[in-house]
C-alpha cells in the first residue's frame, strides 16, 4: 500500500461511504447494512487485486466508474501503474 497520501486525501465519496487514497493504492469501505453504488474518481487508473478466495470481486479487472460495494465490504484498488506479487 505504501504510505498514505495526506489528511485530505482521506475523503468520504458520499455521507456514507470513505475512500483513502495511498502511494500504490486505494481503499473503499461502505460500512452500512446496504449494498451501495458509488462513483470512484479517475477508476479506469485503477484495477481491483487479482485474489484467490473471492475471484469475483477480486479479478484483477480495471475497475469501472461505479462500482457496488456490499454491506460490511471494501475494495483494495491498486494504481494500473504498480506491479503486484
């Protein structure tokens, strides 16, 4: 992940819903009891970590402009630009 870009590249995307953007990454919680759509910000520079226990979220795709984000749930986006284990 890396470090954390600064205080105010910690942001909520809505009243809900929190992004924090960090040196090869970024993190998105939803942390309500509702699946939610939201709009992530430059998300074609992102792709979502390519994982072994949920491959349905976690397959490595360039991440869309607005992805659903389950009750209770995050993703990890890592930058296009950053290569991976």
């Amino acid at each position: 992940m890396g470090w954390f870009c600064n205080d105010e590249q910690k942001a909520q995307i809505n009243s809900i819903i929190w992004r924090r953007d960090f040196e090869k990454d970024c993190v998105i919680v939803n942390p309500t009891n509702s699946m939610k759509t939201i709009s992530v910000t430059n998300a074609s520079n992102y792709r979502r970590i390519s994982g072994l226990q949920d491959r349905i979220h976690n397959n490595g795709t360039v991440s869309t402009n607005t992805p659903d984000i389950a009750s209770k749930d995050s993703y990890i986006l890592i930058k296009r630009n950053v290569e991976t284990r």
